[in-house]
C-alpha cells in the first residue's frame, strides 16, 4: 500500500502520515480504526456542501438546500468519490472482511472517505479540509440545479397517498441478481390505491425503491409514463 500515491490522488499531503493509516483502517481490524474520524469527517462534509449550496443558491428553501445536500453526502454518491481514488485497495481491514469483498462496499468506502475528511481536518485544519471537499465534489456541485432538489418519487407518492387518506405504500425486494458488489434489485410497491403491485428496479434498493415509487405515480395517473 502507497501512501504517498492515494495522497497524490486525494490532493493532499499529510503532515502526520498515521492520521491517513487510521483513516483507513475499517473496525474490523482492530480497536484503532477510522469510526471517529468518521464521524469527525462526516460534520465537516456536511459544512462544506451546506455553504456551498447556500452561497451558490440565494434564492433556495432551506428545503430545497436540503435537498440538495443530501444528495451530496448520501452514501452512494461518496462510494462513488471513493472509487476515483480506488480508495478500496488501501483500505485496512481483517481478513474475514477482506475475503468477504468488504473493500467494494458502498458502506465501508462512503465510511472511508468521511474518515479521510476528518482526518485532513486535524492534520491542516478546518478550510483546508473543506477545500478539498469542493475539489472532489466539483464536478458534482457544478452540475446541480434547484430543480433537481424537487422531493423524490418516494415522497410526493406518498404525500398523495396521505392526502387522500389512504395507508402509506410498501416496499418489498422481491428479487437481487449479481454478485454482492455488482448487484440489480426488483422492488414491489403494493398500495391499496393501486389496482394491481408495480415494480421497479435498481443498482441498490434505495434507487429500486424509488423507480417502484415512479411506477406507482404513472399507475395513478399522477404522472405521464
């Protein structure tokens, strides 16, 4: 493992190299891990993407910038950051997690890289680690628009459901093809508004369960298919 490469690809020099080490090093190889600069990181990241969006955005909602935000921070999107560095083949962690394929899982990398934040913001201090933030997240933060913070299927689903007194919608993975880091779930809504169970599908259950919720919207005819 090359430091002094995932450092060229984060940006980022560090002063006290076991700060990286920690950052990097999941729970399950022992009580010195990256939990609390994960936790550290995490705070920090939401500062950096909540200011950006407030300085960039003078006529948003603080419902619409959360919006948006939580589209930054969710756990996919910071897998994906994770990923341009290849942050998962320095990753440190125990044998049965690392047989386990532990090191291309969206949780331990999104974990990793909030650990890595924090870790920047010991060794340089608070504007440095927003910083760099902003450079991994540019090309993300320059493609938003506030009509992207309009809420998802989910929730206008069901908003509707609600305003006309019917029970909320339920979620089943009724499917999940591939291989744990590669996989394609099928989710089924089920309402008792709808006439017949709608599906959708996804890379995770999160995105199936949304495409499910875009379905039943079309089914109702509150949207155009």
């Amino acid at each position: 493992m090359s430091l002094s490469k995932l450092q060229k690809l984060i940006g980022y020099q560090f002063q006290d190299s076991d700060l990286l080490v920690q950052a990097l090093t999941h729970r399950s190889h022992g009580a010195l891990n990256n939990e609390r600069l994960e936790f550290l990181g995490d705070s920090i990241l939401n500062l950096a993407v909540t200011r950006f969006l407030y300085d960039r955005f003078s006529d948003a909602t603080e419902g619409h910038m959360s919006r948006l935000r939580a589209k930054m921070v969710r756990r996919d999107t910071l897998a994906d950051v994770a990923r341009e560095f290849a942050l998962g083949d320095f990753l440190i962690m125990g044998r049965g997690e690392l047989k386990s394929g532990g090191f291309t899982r969206d949780s331990i990398l999104s974990d990793a890289v909030e650990a890595i934040i924090g870790a920047i913001y010991l060794d340089g201090g608070l504007e440095i680690a927003q910083e760099r933030v902003l450079v991994w997240y540019e090309s993300r933060l320059g493609e938003l628009s506030l009509s992207e913070s309009e809420k998802d299927p989910k929730s206008r689903l069901q908003e509707h459901l609600q305003g006309i007194g019917a029970s909320l919608p339920q979620y089943e993975v009724i499917q999940t093809l591939g291989l744990s880091h590669d996989q394609l779930f099928t989710v089924e809504c089920r309402s008792e508004s709808l006439e017949e169970t709608v599906s959708g599908e996804g890379t995770s259950r999160r995105m199936a369960e949304q495409a499910a919720a875009q379905a039943a919207l079309v089914a109702l005819e509150l949207e155009p298919g």
